[in-house]
C-alpha cells in the first residue's frame, strides 16, 4: 500500500514556473535565516570559553586554543559529520509521509554517534601525550590536555544533539531549536565566567561549561520532542526496528562525515603549515584571521544549505523531482546574492578591517593583500556550502566526500606548498592553494548537480524509504 501511494506521488506532475521559484526562494530563506541564529549560537558556545581563558594569561590562552583546535578536528567535526546522514533518511522520510520513521532512524543515529564518542574520549585523554609527540611546548600540550579531558562531558551531550537537530530540522521545526541553542547560550555565560574566576578552575571550567551548557540544550530538546504536538507523529520511541535503523544510518553516516572532515581538516592542515614559513608569528596570525572572517561568513551558505537539504529531501521522498531540481535553482540564487554583498563590502573595508584584529601596521597591510584571495574563496565556498546540502539531501554524500578528497588533497595541498615553499610566496600562496581546491570543488559539485537525473533521484528515495527494516 505505502509503495502503491509513493509511485502515486512520483508520477503527479510538477510544472517548473517563476510562481513555484519565487515560493521556493521565499521559504529557503524562511528556513536559512533561524538556522543561522542557531549555528552562531552553538559555535558561540565554544567561543565565550576561550574570550574568558584569555583573559587569564599567554599560556591558558594557547593551551585553550590548541585543544580547541585538535577536539574539533579529533572529535567535534566527527559527530557532526556523521548526524548529517539523517538529513537523507529523515528528509525524504518525512517528505514521503512515512513519519514514525523519522524517530526510528533518530533514535538509531543516536545510539551509533554515543558509540563513536568512546574513541574519541581515549584520544582527548592522551592529547596532551600526542601534543608532545608531535613536537608542541611541553607547558602548552599539558594546559590542552587538561582542557580536553574536562571537554569528554560535553561529547556526549553534543552526539544527542545533532541527530536531534536533524530531526526538528527535516521537519522545518527551527524555532524551537533556535530558542533551545538560545537559551543553552545564555546560560553558559554566567556560569563560565563563575567557574573561570570565582571558583579558580581555569580551562577546566571554561571547557566543564561547555558542557553543561550543552547538556542544558540537550534537556530543552528532549522535553520539546517529547511534549510539543508539533512531534506527535513523528514521535521518538523505542522499537525493535531501531536496530536495523543503524546500519542504514551508518551507511550515510560515514561518507557524510569524511564529506565533512575533509574539507574541516585542510583549512587546520595550512595554518600549521603557515607556522613553518619564515615569519611564522606574521604568516599565523594573518590567515587565522582569514580564516575566523571565513567560518563566520560560512554561517550564512551554509545554513541556506541546510535549508536546500531540507527542501530537496522532502521533495524527493514525495515523490517530486522537478520540485526539487526548482529548489536547487532558487537556494543557488540566494547564495550568491548573498555572497556578492559580503565579498564587495569585505573589499571595499579591506584596508582597514585589519585594525579590528591588531593594532600593527604590518598585519593590516598584509591582511588587505589577502583580501582578494579570501573574497574569491568565499564566493566558491557559497557554491559548495549550497550544493553540499543539496547532496546530503538527495543521498550522494560519497560523491561529495571523494570530491571534497580529491579537491583539498589531491589539487589544494600540493599547489599550496608549491606556491608557498616552492617559490617562497608565503601566506598568499598558501591561500592562493585553497583557492584552486575550492574552485576545483565548487565545479565538480556543480557539474554532479547539473547532471543529476533528479526523477532517478527520487525513485532512489522511494527504495529507501520502502527499504526493509527501518
């Protein structure tokens, strides 16, 4: 019968016209604007802690910052990574009608994500251990690991989270997790700044109130899914076919987490190499400073691209390929337009925004001669931030994970050195290196895009909801 109805959806036509367009636009841009309110709120979290350990000394700064560094790349953008699998099984789940599913997988993914968090831990314990080995100031790699260890509670909360995120997302429920991140947020600020200072716990306490504040943001969640009517369909509860569900998450999972983790990696993997370059102090702070206006900036794509997987998972699951094919046109639109004020406005500020950062001349001028480089590697990163989530949404992660891999390491990393070592030409050809992987991804994602047969793609999507087990 459900497979009778799905074929029922999939052969109702769907007229592309400028109406289905515009509505289209109007509702990816209701859905991108909460998520970005959202994702600064949960990376501010993070933020807050190392804004107060500054203000404590060199040392706890550095030691703050190097942990924070290596559990996002060791731990952090693992979980996230993997939770973006059920924006295919949860979207298209959703899109087909086939509600109870949508708490079956999640329960599924949290269960699998708990799991990958016990490796993580052991490796967050031996940080300070792996610091040393790899050669960091012994003072800094103890100062780290003690952050890292006092950050295993705030994994775990994370792991739930993000399949929960997921979720209320595919649902297009954002307020209530702008509101729970929200009041997560508030939250951790107060009791960070008394554990940092009144009580004297350092790092300690800024990495424990991090967790605290996430498990604040966990209980919201889980109190909203459990009482709001809005979830009574697709309630969370527990049921043999939980079991089966993890192998089909994990199936998304993986590829979505090295989709991820590849492109996270490369930007850490060219600041340590920035610290091997003749002025290693001026190389550092310039392309951190890159690369911080980057990840703000990325906000933004990236949330419309989450709005893009939601409304192409939905579609597909019901039954609706040229609905989808007009979704990817209208999120494309908005991103770059989106893009196109912020890169003219980072250039025109391009010779005094360094002053925001640093008082020093020398940092500010080489700052602007980056800008160009920077402004053209957001204007790529917009393409792919869009159509990674209209991959996550139609289920072809392990395409984006081996072009994420061929990209980065394959073209970016070697003509970054290249460019960088090979003819000394520093910072500027260290970036000029993410340039060419960026524009190398944004291409190839095009291209994949472009050529999709969005009628099999959604025929994909009727096999897997219909799949046996879950």
């Amino acid at each position: 019968m459900e497979e009778e109805l799905l074929l029922e959806k999939q052969e109702r036509p769907r007229v592309a016209t400028w109406d289905v367009f515009l509505e289209e636009l109007k509702m990816t841009s209701n859905l991108a604007l909460p998520m970005v309110l959202m994702t600064v709120s949960q990376y501010m979290s993070r933020f807050v802690s190392m804004m107060m350990v500054g203000h404590l000394g060199e040392l706890a700064l550095s030691g703050c910052s190097v942990a924070t560094s290596l559990t996002n790349v060791l731990g952090f953008s693992l979980v996230f990574g993997m939770s973006s699998g059920l924006e295919t099984l949860c979207g298209q789940a959703y899109g087909a009608e086939q509600y109870h599913k949508l708490g079956i997988y999640t329960y599924g993914a949290i269960i699998s994500l708990l799991g990958a968090c016990i490796p993580v831990c052991v490796l967050w314990i031996f940080l300070d251990d792996l610091l040393i080995l790899l050669g960091q100031d012994p003072m800094i790699a103890l100062e780290a690991g003690r952050f890292a260890i006092w950050l295993i509670p705030a994994i775990f909360p994370y792991a739930i989270i993000q399949p929960l995120t997921r979720y209320l997302q595919m649902q297009s429920l954002i307020i209530a997790m702008v509101l729970c991140s929200v009041a997560a947020l508030i939250f951790q600020i107060p009791v960070c700044w008394i554990f940092v200072y009144k009580f004297e716990l350092g790092t300690a306490g800024a990495a424990l109130s991090i967790g605290l504040s996430y498990w604040v943001n966990v209980i919201l969640l889980v109190l909203y899914v459990k009482y709001s009517s809005a979830c009574e369909k697709t309630r969370i509860t527990f049921s043999p076919d939980v079991f089966p569900s993890i192998w089909k998450f994990m199936k998304l999972a993986i590829p979505s987490a090295l989709m991820v983790c590849l492109e996270w990696w490369i930007f850490e993997v060219v600041v340590l190499l920035s610290g091997l370059l003749p002025n290693p102090q001026l190389e550092t702070s310039v392309l951190s400073i890159c690369l911080l206006i980057g990840s703000v900036h990325y906000f933004l794509p990236f949330s419309i691209g989450t709005a893009a997987s939601i409304r192409v998972s939905n579609e597909l699951g019901a039954g609706n390929p040229e609905r989808a094919r007009i979704i990817v046109f209208a999120v494309i639109s908005l991103a770059v337009a989106e893009t196109t004020v912020s890169v003219i406005l980072l250039y025109c500020l391009r010779n005094i925004l360094g002053f925001a950062f640093s008082d020093s001349k020398e940092v500010v001028n080489y700052l602007s001669q980056l800008m160009p480089f920077l402004c053209l590697l957001l204007f790529t990163d917009c393409f792919q931030a869009v159509l990674s989530g209209v991959a996550r949404g139609s289920g072809w992660q392990h395409i984006g994970a081996y072009i994420n891999f061929g990209s980065y390491y394959v073209v970016a990393l070697p003509v970054a050195a290249t460019l960088g070592f090979g003819l000394h030409l520093g910072g500027i050809g260290l970036w000029v290196g993410l340039n060419a992987g960026s524009v190398v991804q944004s291409t190839l994602l095009s291209l994949i895009t472009g050529f999709t047969d969005w009628q099999k793609q959604a025929l994909k999507a009727k096999e897997r909801i219909l799949a046996s087990g879950a």
